[in-house]
C-alpha cells in the first residue's frame, strides 16, 4: 500500500497503518483541549521504521505538551498494511512503552 501526496509520486507505507491515535488528558474547563491527534506523528514514526514489531513512549517530548499539568494518556487503533480488515487498539499512560506487532 502507498500514500498518494499532493506534491509528488506515492509514499511507500510501512507494515502498520495507522486509523486513529490521541496523546493528552481530559481538560475539565474546555473538553476540546486536553487532548492532541497525533495520528500522522505515529504513522510518521513507523513508515520511518519499518520492522515486524515497533516500540516508542508516549510523552511530552515526542508528541509535545497539548495540556501542561495532569498525566496524560496515549490511545492508538491500527491495522497491518497487508491485512487491513481486522483493528487493533491500545491504550496506555505517558512514559509507558508501547509496542506494535505485525502477526
């Protein structure tokens, strides 16, 4: 599978393909604003490090502060590039390891 861009010939993408990821905590004053898509800063990520199994930590320094204060938690729903009918979710708290997994 690629990823077609605007401004030139298609991207090669890695074994996982990312639905959806989130980084951030609940803001009780503005629900809209604890919390940060991270999406294409993960699929960036694994496109650039294309092996059968992928670790990283959710934190400030890799996705940046979207709501300074409260601890903070990462969610994540992908696929396998080559197997694109079956979902996998994780969530995890800030600074705690996450590994995906091509079976």
């Amino acid at each position: 599978m690629s990823l077609r861009t605007n401004e030139g010939p298609a991207i090669p993408r890695g074994p996982i393909t990312v639905i959806g990821a989130a980084y951030g905590a609940v803001s009780t004053v503005d629900p809209t604003a604890g919390a940060r898509d991270v999406t294409a800063t993960v699929q960036s990520l694994l496109d650039t490090n294309p092996e059968k199994q992928v670790t990283f930590t959710p934190s400030n320094a890799l996705f940046g502060d979207p709501f300074p204060g409260p601890r903070k938690n990462f969610g994540i729903t992908y696929v396998t590039t080559d197997g694109l009918d079956q979902r996998t979710s994780i969530a995890s708290d800030e600074n705690q390891k996450v590994t995906l997994t091509v079976t």
